[in-house]
C-alpha cells in the first residue's frame, strides 16, 4: 500500500527537479495523486472502510489547495502538471 524510497524517488525525479527534491509543489502534487489512487482502489474493495475514506478525503484537500497554490504562483506550471497527470482541473 504505501510507498517504497525507490518509487518516492521516481516520483519526484520526474515531477520535481531531481530525486532528493521532495519540496516541490509538482512533486507533492504528483505523490498525492499516486496515494489518491491508491486509496481509491484499496476502497472500491473495502467499501466499509471508513477511515481510509476519511484519509482520502483530506489528501484530496491538500492536493486541491496546492494546485490552488500552484495557481497563484505560475499558471504555467499549474496547466502542465495538470495535463501530466491528466488531471480534470
């Protein structure tokens, strides 16, 4: 369920400046998206799950007001990490 270093590092060497960048927003972004999904599967097969849920809930929240954040700051970057991680906003 959760994820290992390695494929934490993948994520923000692709989405971040490098692998040890773990502050960016785009990586943050994309690490919450990847945890998004997978809650979302581990959900749609424990549907009673409600804690999960409500953890699910609140990293939609965080990833929603970065993309806010991203928003404010350079809408350029906002509108290419959307596109990257076909996202509907």
């Amino acid at each position: 369920m959760s994820l290992s270093k390695e494929g934490k590092a993948e994520i923000f060497a692709k989405h971040g400046k490098s692998a040890t960048d773990t502050g960016s927003t785009e990586g943050q972004i994309a690490l919450f998206t990847k945890r998004i999904s997978d809650l979302t599967e581990h959900l749609k097969v424990n549907r009673k799950d409600y804690n999960t849920q409500r953890s699910l809930v609140k990293l939609v929240g965080k990833r929603r007001s970065l993309l806010d954040y991203l928003t404010k700051v350079d809408i350029l970057r906002y509108r290419a990490i959307v596109a990257e991680l076909g996202l509907r906003k």
